[in-house]
C-alpha cells in the first residue's frame, strides 16, 4: 500500500485525533498490519492521568474486521512516525514476538544540540527507571538498569545542531534521548534529558521506518514515515539537498 497523503502536522502537542485523521495518516494495510504515522502528543497506551490515548481511537482502523487493531510496540507521547499495529490475535502475537527477538529494524532521525566527535558509534549504557518526589524518570548505568544499545550515524551538521540516524537494537523507555544526552547531544525539545530547564517546541525525534521480517511466504515490509513539518525544516536547513531521500 503506497503512502497516503495526510494533514499536515504541526508537531506540537495533540489534543485529540478523529477517525477521519487517524484513517489518513494510515501508511501500510495489509491482512495483517497497519503500520500507523503516529502524532506527536499523544501516548500509545493508556495512563494513570486518564489523558487521551491512542488506543482509545484505534476502532477507527478496524476497516472491514470485527476488532480493531493493537499496538505490537510503543513509542513515546511526544515521538512521532511508524507505530506498527496487529489487526488480530495471531498477527499481534507474530508481531509481539519479531520485536521480542530484535528481528525489527527501527530507524529514528533526530535533530540534536551539539556535534558528536565521530562519524557514527554504538552508545551501549544501561537503563533503569527511578521514581522520587516529581514522579518517575529514567537514568542510566544504575545498578538495577537493563542492558541497552544504540547505534548512530551522523548525516549532516552546521557546527551547532546535527541531523542523526538511530537504530536502537534494544527498546528501552527513553532509550534514545538518554543515550544521546550521555553523548552529549541531547534531542531538540527535549526538556527532561536535555539541557534546557523546560521543554520549548516540538520534541525533534521520529521514528522513520519499520523494517519488519513478516513471515517465510511473505515479502518483507518496509515502511517509511515522512518527518513531521518543524523537524523536516530542521533537516532542510542542515542538509536542503538530502533530507527527502536519506534513511
């Protein structure tokens, strides 16, 4: 399924999706998988705030089946780009178990403060969740933390902000804006890790495409979601000639 044509996204924070604009940001529709352009500003799952969520709307996908689709894998509320989606119990649970074997490529772009001091690497710090008195956060190298692991590839830069490549091999809360802060380029936006005291604009990070292994009789799927307006800008004003084509 060709990419849809869809509103466009500002970046900031959503307050609500409606059917019509949920169906539109549809990029891949198969018998077994959606693969959903997620907003920025909304979660995946349901919290303990009683926000709104995205599974709340998700019987505006069903299409033609009796239940509407779940969530094999989450991204952050303010990470935008490719949610894949299980349209029934046994494509959710193939899907559950290609992200629990790391057999799911996930390729993020970020616009991050700072230049790295190499061309590309592997950040691999362990991650733990912590709470205290403002709530939870997650930090690293904590005795309790879980093994994590990102690659990085430095597209372009101009001295002050730079345009990255992610490809976590692991799927940590967090894991890449605590991975690039520990880099010291923390993401765009990104009030909590970052070295702002407060988050001002959109959170620069994006999960660009999907690259699932499905099944023996089926071909690969490859899925791509075009970056969100403020963050496209970004990368034009750093690379004006290779932000379309570069993944």
């Amino acid at each position: 399924m060709a990419a849809r044509t869809r509103p466009a996204d500002d970046g900031r924070a959503t307050a609500g999706v409606d059917a019509a604009g949920l169906r539109a940001r549809v990029l891949h529709l198969d018998p077994w998988l959606i693969v959903l352009d997620k907003p920025a500003g909304i979660a995946v799952h349901a919290g303990p705030r009683g926000e709104d969520h995205l599974e709340r709307h998700l019987a505006a996908l069903r299409f033609d089946y009796a239940a509407p689709p779940r969530p094999a894998h989450r991204l952050d509320r303010d990470t935008s780009g490719c949610l894949a989606l299980g349209r029934h119990r046994r494509a959710l649970k193939r899907l559950g178990r290609l992200f629990e074997d790391q057999r799911v490529r996930k390729t993020y772009w970020a616009v991050v403060d700072g230049v790295p001091d190499a061309p590309g690497g592997t950040v691999a710090r362990a991650i733990a969740k912590v709470g205290g008195p403002r709530g939870w956060r997650m930090v690293l190298d904590d005795a309790a933390g879980r093994p994590a692991v990102t690659d990085w590839t430095l597209l372009a830069s101009d001295g002050r902000r730079s345009w990255l490549a992610l490809t976590p091999r692991t799927g940590r809360t967090h894991q890449l804006r605590l991975h690039l802060a520990a880099l010291g380029c923390p993401v765009v936006g990104d009030g909590l890790y970052g070295t702002g005291a407060a988050r001002v604009g959109p959170l620069f990070l994006h999960a660009r495409a999907l690259d699932l292994p499905m099944e023996a009789a089926k071909a690969p799927v490859r899925v791509e979601a075009p970056a969100p307006p403020p963050l496209a800008e970004a990368i034009a004003a750093l690379a004006p000639s290779r932000a379309e084509g570069e993944a």
